[in-house]
C-alpha cells in the first residue's frame, strides 16, 4: 500500500509540473516540449522542493509515450512518402551516424580522451530522437514536407543503427569479425521474421479497421487501435528491433484504411498525455551539479551535437540532390539527441567505455539540445507544405 500511495503521489508530481511547465512554454510563446523538460528539472531527485521517489517506474509510462507518438506519426505518413526519402535515409543515415562517429573520435583526440571514448561519445551524439523531432514537426505542420519526410526518415534508420550499436560497443576493446558476423545473424533474423509478419498485416489490417469503423462502436474502435499499436511494437521489440520503429510500422499499415483521421481524433488526446510524462521524465534525469562541475564536458558534447551534427548532416542530405534549403533545413532539425542516446550510454557506461561524469554530462546535454533544437525549430519560418 505504501509503494502504491508513492507512486500514485509521485505522478501527481509528474503530471502537476507537465501543467506548471508547459503552461509557462506556452504564455512564453515556446514549445510545449521546452516547458515540460523544465518541470521535470525541477521535480527531479536533485532539485530543492517536491521530488520523484522512484523515476525509474515512470520509464514503462514514458515508453507508452514513445509508442503512441510514432504510431500517430505512422498514421500521418504512407508507404509511399518513405519511398520518396529511401536512398538519403538507407545510405545517408548510416553515412551521417559514421561521419558523427568520426567527430567524436576528432573531438576525443584534441581533448586527450582515449580513441574507444571517443568513438563511444561520437556514437552517442549521432543519434538524433524521432520522438522529439516528429513532436515539433507535428507542432510545426511540417510532418508531410520535403524536409519531414527527409528527417523522419533518417531519424528511423538511427532508430535500426541503435540495435547495432548497443552490440558493437561492449564489444569495442577487442572487437573482432565474430562479433560482427554475430551481430549480422541476429539482425538478419531479425528481419527475416518481421518482413513475412508486416506484409501479411498490411493486407490484412486496413480491411480490419474499415470493418471494424463500419460497426459504429467508438468504445471498441479505440480498443482495436491501441491493441494494434502496441501488439506491433511489442513483436518489432520481441524479434530485437525498437519499440518506436514497430508502432510506426503499425501506423504505416493501418494509414491505408481511409479511417487515419478518425484513428487520430482519437489517439491524439492519449498520446499528448503519455508525451508529456515522456518529457518530464528526461527533464528529472538530469543533475545540475554536473552543469556546474563540468562545464567544458558537456560543453563539448552540446557543440558536437549542434555545430557538428548540423554540418554533418547538411552535407549529407545535400550530396543526395536535395535543395540547399531542404539540406539546411534537416541539418537543423537533427541538431539533438534524445532517449535513444541515454541506452547507449548506459551501455557505455556499464562497459567502462566513458566515465561517470560522461554519462551525466550526456543526460544534461541532451535536455540542453532538446532545448535549444526545439528553439531553433521555433524561430525558422514555416515552409509550404505540398497538398494531399
């Protein structure tokens, strides 16, 4: 009874700093997502005042946050906008994350770090998160543009590329071709289970859900989404993959029943809700001490992942023929990283490839380009968005 009065008090707290923070984000004019991280800030463990007794039990509520975002995401895409964006993301995604890499390797060299901090620090940074870029997209009304489709696309390849990291990186102080031919099978496996399940459902789940519309329940209508949304995930999960990348999969397919506007009237109220618990839990990760202690730690991380990433990433969308403000445009909306980045420095960590200090001057650079990504974001002029 005790644990349960805890929690339920501490999601109190949670849900009472998404409404103190996100409604100083919005008399501000800012991102809601900028006031939500702040009111995590303020109730985390390392903050003066009301305080989260265990964050670690809202991580499974915040995945759900994750889940229902991409799977709205999914729901707004079609297979044929990812077509449109597949060689800058198969082959410019994993171009950008080894050009990110090889920064950090640079950035280690010049600050005297050893070569595998480095690489795991580069490694790190170079995942952007789908979860926040998509929000601000949604926010901008910019999700179905040239640049949205650009950036959504690559962000979905990093999403793969964090599987193979999380295998590679243990592994960096004496890798050798066992590991990659290892790490080859299971992804391998991987996809040769999911890609039979995936065509099936995307023959069988539109004419579901059109079936399912044709009754006029709206109380089973939900039921069967969310059921659909999560069943993916939870299989993309089961077979190695990430839980984001199955419930987008999931919106992918049921996007080609005719019913994706009711199916987000109805996610939508949901989804905002779980998102904000998302985002005040990465805000209540972070120890300000660190901010004080280490300031050129996470300076350098903050700049590799704004100056270096835009760069980075500018260079690659434009060597695929995209328009210079198309490549401006996704070079700056990949400056950040996100929930991704705080499994591969756990990994990191708990292989003694960075330091302790590392890991939590990641975590604090990481609220610190969310913040400032979603200010840029903020500030650049909204682009036409093509009709249909």
């Amino acid at each position: 009874m005790a644990i349960e009065t805890t929690f339920f008090r501490d999601l109190a707290y949670v849900f009472g700093a998404a409404v103190v923070g996100g409604g100083v984000a919005n008399a501000l004019r800012q991102p809601l997502i900028l006031g939500y991280v702040l009111g995590g800030f303020l109730i985390g463990p390392f903050t003066p005042g009301p305080t989260l007794s265990e964050i670690h039990q809202f991580e499974a509520l915040a995945e759900v946050g994750v889940i229902l975002l991409m799977y709205s995401i999914g729901l707004e895409f079609s297979f044929r906008d990812l077509l449109q964006v597949k060689w800058v993301a198969i082959l410019g995604g994993p171009l950008g994350i080894l050009l990110s890499v090889g920064l950090g390797l640079a950035a280690g060299w010049l600050l005297g770090w050893s070569a595998v901090q480095g690489i795991a620090v580069g490694a790190i940074v170079s995942v952007a998160s789908t979860m926040v870029l998509s929000r601000l997209l949604a926010d901008r009304g910019e999700l179905r543009s040239p640049q949205g489709h650009v950036m959504i696309g690559i962000t979905l390849v990093e999403d793969l590329a964090v599987v193979v990291l999380t295998v590679l990186l243990p592994s960096l102080n004496n890798l050798t071709g066992g590991h990659f031919i290892a790490l080859a099978i299971a992804v391998g496996k991987a996809l040769l289970i999911l890609t039979p399940i995936m065509f099936v459902a995307a023959k069988l789940v539109p004419r579901l859900m059109t079936r399912v519309s044709r009754l006029g329940n709206e109380e089973l209508y939900l039921l069967v989404v969310l059921a659909l949304g999560f069943a993916t995930a939870a299989v993309t999960q089961a077979v190695g993959l990430s839980l984001a990348l199955g419930a987008f999969l999931a919106g992918l397919m049921v996007s080609e029943s005719g019913t994706t506007r009711k199916m987000l009237d109805k996610l939508l109220p949901l989804r905002d809700a779980f998102v904000a618990l998302f985002f005040v839990t990465i805000g209540a990760l972070v120890d300000p001490r660190i901010l004080i202690s280490k300031p050129s730690l996470w300076g350098t991380i903050v700049i590799l992942t704004i100056l270096g990433k835009f760069l980075v990433w500018t260079t690659v969308v434009w060597l695929f023929r995209y328009p210079p403000r198309t490549a401006l445009l996704v070079g700056l909306g990949l400056t950040q990283i996100g929930e991704f980045s705080y499994v591969l420095v756990r990994v990191a960590r708990d292989s003694q490839l960075v330091t302790d200090d590392v890991y939590h001057a990641t975590l604090a650079a990481s609220v610190i380009t969310i913040l400032l990504n979603g200010l840029l974001m903020r500030a650049l002029p909204k682009a036409p968005v093509p009709a249909g």
